[in-house]
C-alpha cells in the first residue's frame, strides 16, 4: 500500500539526466489506490487522500534510488460510507489505534530496463513485513507548459490483509488487496558541473 513510490528504470535515459533528483510525494500530483475482490463477484475500489513523504530518483543509479511514505489511513475512500466506515473500524485498519501505515525501501532491484522491483518495509496496525512493488516510467514526453521532460511513474504490487491482522470477512473478502501508485514527475536534467539536482514535488 504504501506510498509512494517511484519509479527507477534507465528507460533509455538521455546522457544529460544523470543526477538524483529528490521528489516530495505529495496528493497533488500522486495517486494510491487499491483494489479488493469480493468472490469474483464484484471488486471494491478506493484510494487514499492523505500521505507524505520522499522519492529519491536516480535514473543513472537505479539501485540508488530510495522512497518512503507515510500514509493516512483514515483517508481511505471508497463508493459506500458503510465500506469507508468499515475500513477504519477495529477489523481493518483500526484507524483509532494505528492512524498511519508507513513503507520504506530497503533495495531497489533493475528488472528490465524498464522495470524496477522496489523491496521494503511495510507497517499496518504495528505489524512490519516485507513488501515488494514492480515499478515503471511510462510516457516520457516533453511538456511545453513547464519547458522540461516528463513522465508518468507507475507502481504496482499486492498485500496479504491477513498478515497484519485484518482478518475480518474472510468469507467474502479476498486475502490479497491489489496497489496502484502512480506519480507525475518532471525529469531533472543534471546541471553542468553542479552537482545533483533537486525538485520540491513530484508533478
């Protein structure tokens, strides 16, 4: 679930981005989603309004990259106030005892030189476990308006509810929640002879 996350592939990078660039994640310009079947019957979908935190991309040095994010979890929406209500009850998030859950990498790993497996730690209701994201860059293109590369960061991964202790409905609600983390970022170029480039907000 967790935030963030970023995105860290070479994707043939031009020769000019070589720096890390440090990103504030931030729900302007991030996305978290998730995604729960209900005996493929129908699927439940949501997102999370409220989080924080940074994305250190290094396009030249994928395995350098880094992301941690905290995430509000008494921000999950769904279509239905009963849902909603449910997610932060006792059974599920117990937003009351545990109102954060918090992702942190601990390696990044070049899959293809497009993907990248972002490997970390993931706290829900005080419970810590490994977790593990498939991470891309899509639709590098330049913006006129800002002068400067773009590109959509895509991040995607699936959590065992029953591992942190959500282990209400399990009759009806699938074990397996699916994450969507997706970010619009503006590529830094690496000025000459200065040194790593720095950007407050993933847009």
């Amino acid at each position: 679930m967790a935030a963030t996350l970023c995105g860290l592939a070479l994707l043939g990078v031009p020769a000019a981005v070589r720096a890390a660039v440090l990103y504030d994640i931030e729900p302007d310009f991030v996305s978290i989603g998730f995604a729960v079947d209900h005996l493929g019957l129908f699927t439940t979908t949501g997102h999370f309004g409220q989080f924080d935190g940074t994305l250190l991309l290094d396009l030249a040095h994928p395995d350098q990259s880094r992301v941690e994010v905290t995430v509000n979890v008494g921000s999950a929406t769904t279509s239905s106030l009963d849902a909603d209500r449910m997610l932060r009850s006792p059974a599920y998030f117990d937003v009351a005892q545990f109102p954060a859950m918090h992702f942190a990498t601990t390696s990044v790993v070049a899959l293809t030189l497009a993907e990248v497996r972002l490997e970390g730690d993931l706290t829900i209701r005080g419970v810590t476990r490994p977790a593990v994201f498939e991470a891309r860059l899509e639709g590098r293109r330049h913006d006129d308006t800002l002068n400067a590369e773009v590109a959509d960061f895509v991040a995607v991964g699936k959590v065992d509810r029953v591992a942190y202790g959500m282990i209400a409905d399990r009759d009806f609600v699938a074990d397996q929640i699916d994450i969507r983390i997706s970010a619009h970022i503006r590529l830094q170029p690496d000025p000459p002879d200065q040194g790593p480039a720095t950007a407050p907000t993933a847009r």
